[in-house]
C-alpha cells in the first residue's frame, strides 16, 4: 500500500534540519508548503535530493528546493537528477555564484529537457563514447562534461544531458553521433583552417564562424557516410525523426561538398556564397565551433610533437647507423627519412624510409606522424630532421613533473598532478577531479636500520625463508583429468555407479601432480599519517624488511607505496619500491625512510594503486593495505563517515576491476568500520604493534595461497 502523503507539517522539520534554518533563516515554509500538494514518491524524490544538496552546499539546497516542486511536474526525475548533479559539481568546480547562477538558469534547462523525458546522462554514457571514440582513426581524443558541445581538438566536450529525443536510447544514438561528428572535425582537416581569420573579413564574423560550421557539417556528414555508414543511417533516422531537412538553397553546396574529394578549403571557397544564404538550421548532432579552444590546444600541442618526433626519428637514426656499421663499405652520412602517409580501411599510416630502405615505425611514432599530419595535413620536412646532439628542450620531450613541495609555494596550481574523484556520500555521486595526487619519492636514509632488523629477527628470517621456499615449490594435484599419473579413485567409484544406473562413465579417471605456478602481483599501501609515529613507524619498517626478504624467494611482482594528505589538495602517494624496482640497498634505505606525514585520506591511494596493479601483467592481483587507523582528514569533511563510504567505494572499484583488497590494521576500534569497508573476511585487526612484523609475512603467504 503507497504511503500517504506527507502534510507541511511533516515535511517543515525536516527542511529545518537540512537546511539548518535556526542558522541560515531560510523561509522554508513555502517549500513545505509546495511539497505538501505533490505525490508521495515525488515528495520522497525531492526531499532525498534536497538533503544530499545540502551535503554539499546549504544555499544551494535551498535554491535546490524553491524550484524542485515545480520542475517535478515538468521533467523526468533522470533528468532532475542531472540538474542537482550539475549544481553540485559546479560548485565544486567554480563556487557557489557559479552554481547559483545554474540554478537561476533553470527555465532554460526545464524548456530544453520538458517535452522528452528519457534523456542520456553524460555519467551513464560517457565510458562507451570514450571507448567509441578512441577506436576510431586519428588523435586520441577524451571525453568531458561541460558547458557546450565543441571538441579543442584534444577534447571532446559534451552536456550532463542530452534530452531531445523521445527514448533514452535514441538519445544515446544522438550523442554518439555528436560524438562522431565533433572527431570528424579533427580527423579530415576542419580544425586545420585558421577559423578565426577565416570568418574576421565579415561583417559579422559571427555569423560567417555559424555558415562555415554548416559548411562543415555538410561535408563531414558524407565523410562519415564512407567511414562508417551504420552509423549514418541512425543520424538519417534521427534527422527524420527530428524534422532536420536541407533548405535548397544550400543544395548545390552540399552537393558539391559529398564528393569524396572534398577538402576545408572548398567549405572556405564556398563560404562567401554561405554567407549570404539564409540561415541554415543546425542539426540534431551539430555542435559548435570554437576557434579560440582550438588555437589554445594547437599552441601547446606542436612544439612539443615537433621536438618529440625528432628525438624519436633520431633514435631509429642511430639504430639505422648501428647497423649499417656492420657493413664496412656502407658511408657514415645520416640517413635522409621520409614518411608517406596513406589510409587503409579508412585508418591513417604512414610508411617510413631510412635511406629509401622501409622501416616498421614503433606505435609512439606513428601516433605523433598521425598528429602532426591532422594538424598540417601533410608532414613538414623540418618535422623529419633528426635532433642532434643538444638540439631540442627537454622541458618539451619529457613530462616533468612540478615539485611536489611547491604546491603550498607561490601560486597555487594543480600542473603535473594527477586529479582523482571522490564519492560524496551525502551526495550519492561523485566530485568528479576532487583530489589533486602527486607521487612523491621517499628520501632514502642509509643507516644501520635494514642491518639491524635482519640481526634482531634472524631466526625469524630463516624460518620465513623456509616457510616461503616450501610455498614456492608447492605443487598441488588436480583430479578429475583424461590423462594423469595416478587413478583418481573418487572418479573411478562415481564412474563405476553411473554405469550400473546405466549412464555413460566419465572418462576423467586421472589425477595429475601440477607444479603450482605463481604469476602474481601485489601492491602493499602504507599508512604514513601523523599518527604512526613512534612504535607503529618502526613495526611497519621492520615488517616491510622481512616482507621483502621473503618476497625475493617467492619472485612474486610487488610494489610498496605509501600515503598521507592534508585535505583534497594536498593527496601524497610516496614511492618506495615500483614494480620494476630491484630490492636494492636504494629500496632498503627507502623503507627505512619512511616517515610520519600528515592525516589518513585513503581513497584517493587506493584509486591511484588500483591503475598501477592493472597496468601489470599477472593472473592475481592483491592490494595489501597497512595502517593504524580509520580513513581521517582533520582540515575537511573526510573526517568520519565521508571518509569511511569513500574508501569502501574505492575498494569496490578495485574489487570490480578483479583485485582482491585486503587490509592488515593496528586499531582496535576497526570493527566498527572495517567489515563495512573490506568486507567480513578481508582484513586482521592486530591487538600488539609488536606482532607486526611477523604476521605480515604470515598474512601475505595466506592470502596468495
């Protein structure tokens, strides 16, 4: 039976609370008073979303709810849900005016999203257009949410929402084919033209940009006619279902411009004639050209492909003399390079020559020939020069991270660092780029630390050596198999009984010794808050020694990181062991450096070591997580149940992405958040800092049995 309907004087409480009116004054009779007259269900919608804005911003929630009675009656609750979404990351982004200035912009998004109620979400769809996107020709480009539909040519930008169509699935379709037009633009020379020089000649220059895009979108439409014609049926489809038509005054230009060997420089030829047409009415998966965001990207894209395609070229150069060495009548002149592009299967490739001999170009060379030959349409000669010796600026080839430690320093910028999400669970979505992450390298400190605890623990040592080496050669038996070494005599008696019932025997008589092979990695997360300085800094050192030492018998992969932050900003991941790190006396000296930092943010670690360990090769993968503490940021709201659903939702990501979590912790007060965090069977609480050291190797040698 449906709930009755909650009367004003229900509901003006609750809005006290959330909206903390005592506090605020906000009027929030009248909202009561609105809510009163909708259903249940709307009433239970609305007031969910007025307390998880409210998590964020008690203003916004309140602007949240002044028009949430009204826009209930007008649009999908989805699409609400989209609205209250966009409010939130926009002020995360930009601040409260920015997304009061959302909120009052209302009407608009009600009018746009009113008459069609099953909208695509860009949060839903997002991963399959990266996927779509990426696995067509040309630049690498991302997808992004914000305030237009336009690509910068890196970039493709779309809205929260696409709305126009009747069915969530046709809007899909709609944004896919965006999607597909915004690449074309990258992909057959659109963003080569110099836009705005191109249009500033007009009168209105505005207007010229608009009938050049139609220009454009008339040729880039047969160009994905040839490339990909199923999806330019569903756009025909989407068209019709639209009323999108061609006025026939733009007839001979469109005709002109199908013709497979149209270029940008007939839609600039044919912009004059454009230009004094009427109008010509945007189509349903047109967006918007804009010249500046191009020129932008374009400036900070070539110097550094140019310098970056030299070096490369100056390495198959030197590969090219070495081995031409070997022939004693072959002359010492640099090798002259050329490379051809050529489109096979509507994909770009380019043959190269050393010396008019072919050479097979590595992926990294061909990617930066593809992006120089979208942005020139061809490859310039000074672009196949090899560098020389000193002949190019490093801060162009190589990606140099910016001083972690100058964060705090001169003005603040997020340059270099990687930004990780962050699930609110007030909010029951994500702040999308929330923490800003840098690796840091631990000062390795080289004293007597590592040979000390190997001293104190050698018999302990030895005997996880053996314990560790009988792990490595375990073999185990597999039964039930056609052929094998022995009878398996469970099989043969369950064989025997089919046939008397007259059923046909199994012929998986065998049992087979299978000698275990281990293709494992695992990384292991350290807690180095403030809170582990003392006795639990010392136990985890001691532990990470014996860990290891054990570790090199097995030959497992693994990696050791450790963590601390102060608020989103300042997110701390400290390098102590990469996979590919040797266990040196670098490494060593690494652990015994490690050092106390700042609070226990966690989520954003666990996010970060969850793209390393599915960077590596390896059937299992583990991520051992050691700490003395609950999730906790003293400076923001991380501190409590924030803290606690974010690092369990960064946990459930690694988990969905196959990794098995588990974690190894000092407090005793764990159960209370622990099994909700890693689940009933994926963590041990130790009661004595002092059982560290021993029972992290016991953990380790469990869990990856």
């Amino acid at each position: 039976m449906a709930s009755p309907q909650l009367t004003r004087a229900e509901i003006e409480p609750l809005l006290d609370v959330w909206l903390e009116t005592e506090f605020t004054f906000h009027a929030v009779g009248p909202v009561a008073r609105a809510l009163s007259r909708l259903e249940r269900d709307e009433q239970d919608f609305v007031l969910d979303w007025i307390r998880r804005v409210a998590s964020t911003h008690i203003t916004l929630a309140f602007h949240f709810a002044k028009r949430a009675p009204d826009l209930i009656r007008r649009l999908d609750p989805r699409a609400i849900e989209a609205w209250a979404v966009q409010l939130c990351d926009t002020y995360d982004r930009a601040g409260i005016y920015a997304a009061l200035s959302i909120a009052e912009q209302v009407d608009g998004y009600a009018r746009a999203g009113q008459t069609h109620t099953e909208g695509a979400l860009f949060d839903d769809i997002a991963g399959v257009l990266g996927n779509f996107v990426r696995g067509l020709a040309g630049r690498k480009l991302k997808i992004e949410q914000g305030d237009g539909i336009y690509t910068d040519s890196e970039k493709i930008v779309l809205p929260a929402i696409t709305t126009r169509l009747p069915s969530r699935d046709d809007n899909f379709k709609l944004t896919k084919a965006t999607v597909a037009l915004l690449w074309a633009q990258t992909r057959f020379g659109t963003l080569r033209a110099d836009l705005a020089a191109a249009c500033a000649g007009y009168p209105h220059p505005g207007r010229a940009l608009q009938q050049f895009n139609a220009l454009e979108t008339l040729r880039l439409t047969a160009c994905i006619a040839r490339e990909l014609p199923g999806l330019h049926r569903e756009i025909q489809r989407l068209m019709g279902i639209l009323g999108d038509t061609l006025p026939g005054e733009w007839q001979p230009l469109a005709e002109r411009l199908r013709a497979s060997d149209a270029q940008v420089e007939d839609s600039l030829a044919l912009l004059e004639r454009a230009y004094h047409l009427p109008d010509f009415p945007a189509w349903c998966f047109q967006g918007e050209l804009r010249p500046d965001a191009v020129a932008a990207a374009r400036a900070q894209r070539l110097d550094k492909e140019k310098a970056r395609l030299r070096v490369k070229l100056a390495q198959l150069a030197d590969e090219h003399a070495a081995a031409k060495a070997q022939d004693a009548a072959a002359p010492p002149a640099p090798p002259a390079i050329d490379a051809t592009p050529r489109e096979e299967n509507g994909a770009l490739d380019f043959d190269i020559t050393l010396d008019g001999a072919p050479v097979a170009p590595p992926d990294d060379v061909k990617q930066l020939l593809t992006s120089v030959y979208l942005d020139f349409g061809d490859i310039p000669p000074d672009y196949l020069v090899p560098a020389g010796e000193g002949e190019y600026d490093p801060n162009l080839v190589f990606d140099r991270p910016e001083d972690p430690d100058a964060v705090w320093h001169g003005t603040y910028h997020e340059k270099g660092a990687e930004l990780y999400p962050e699930w609110d669970h007030g909010r029951q979505h994500y702040r999308k780029n929330w923490c800003t992450m840098r690796e840091k390298a631990v000062a390795p400190v080289y004293d007597g630390f590592v040979r000390d605890t190997l001293d104190r623990h050698a018999g302990l040592v030895r005997h996880l050596r053996r314990k560790f080496e009988a792990l490595r050669d375990e073999n185990r038996f597999e039964k039930r198999q056609a052929q094998g070494d022995e009878i398996d005599l469970d099989a043969l008696v369950e064989a025997l009984a089919d046939a008397r019932d007259g059923r046909e025997m199994s012929d998986r008589l065998f049992v087979r010794l299978h000698r275990a092979e281990r293709n494992i990695a695992v990384a292991f997360l350290v807690d180095m808050s403030g809170s582990t300085k003392g006795w639990i800094n010392e136990a985890e050192r001691e532990a990470l020694i014996l860990l290891c030492e054990a570790l090199e018998l097995l030959g497992d992969r693994y990696a050791i990181y450790g963590f601390s932050g102060t608020t989103r900003k300042r997110c701390e991941l400290f390098r102590i062991k990469t996979f590919d790190d040797r266990y040196d006396d670098e490494v060593k000296a690494r652990i015994s450096g490690i050092r106390p930092q700042e609070y226990t943010r966690m989520g954003f670690a666990l996010r970060h070591m969850t793209k390393l360990l599915n960077q590596v090769e390896a059937k299992t993968r583990v991520l051992v997580t050691l700490s003395d503490g609950r999730p906790d940021d003293y400076f923001d709201v991380y501190r409590g149940q924030y803290g606690v659903e974010d690092t369990r939702m960064a946990l459930l990501e690694a988990a969905r992405t196959g990794i098995h979590p588990f974690c190894i912790t000092l407090d005793r007060d764990a159960r209370d958040y622990l099994p909700h965090m890693y689940g009933a069977a994926r963590y041990i609480i130790l009661d004595d800092v002092r059982q560290l050291p021993v029972k992290v190797t016991d953990i380790y040698r469990r869990i990856t049995t």
